[in-house]
C-alpha cells in the first residue's frame, strides 16, 4: 500500500512539475450566474492569477522523480 501511494505522489508531482513547465500562467475564476438573485453573490468577480515562479517546474519534477525512484525500492511486502 506504501509502495502504491509514493508512486501516487510521485506522479503526480512531476505532471505538477510539468504543467508548470509548460504553462506561463493561469486564471482561476469561480463560475457564478449572470443573473442571481441572490444579493450575497456577485454577479463579476476578477479572475486569480496564478504564475508559478522560476524554480517550481524543476523542482517539482525532480521532487517527482526521486519519489518514483524511492517508491521501486520500498520493498513488495513489508515483513510483520
């Protein structure tokens, strides 16, 4: 079960590393209706920017690749 969870993590810090690598930056914004009805929601609301910074990509790749690395050499079965 170990062994299946770093190599979870594993990949998926090293696509996070990769996207990071590809992508100069990203907008998130919440989907709200144009026509609410309800006053506490606000029918416009500015987007977040998210710009990972110089050393994300990189870091999280090599982060992602050494937990691949650790995760083959837990060994299949723990004794106990």
């Amino acid at each position: 079960m170990w062994r299946a969870f770093f190599w979870a993590v594993g990949v998926f810090t090293l696509l996070l590393g990769a996207q990071c690598l590809l992508v100069d930056k990203a907008l998130l914004r919440k989907r709200v209706a144009e026509k609410s009805n309800l006053p506490w929601i606000k029918a416009k609301q500015r987007p977040q920017e998210f710009v990972p910074p110089d050393w994300a990509p990189w870091s999280l790749l090599s982060l992602g690749a050494i937990t691949i690395l650790y995760s083959i050499t837990i060994p299949r079965r723990a004794a106990g």
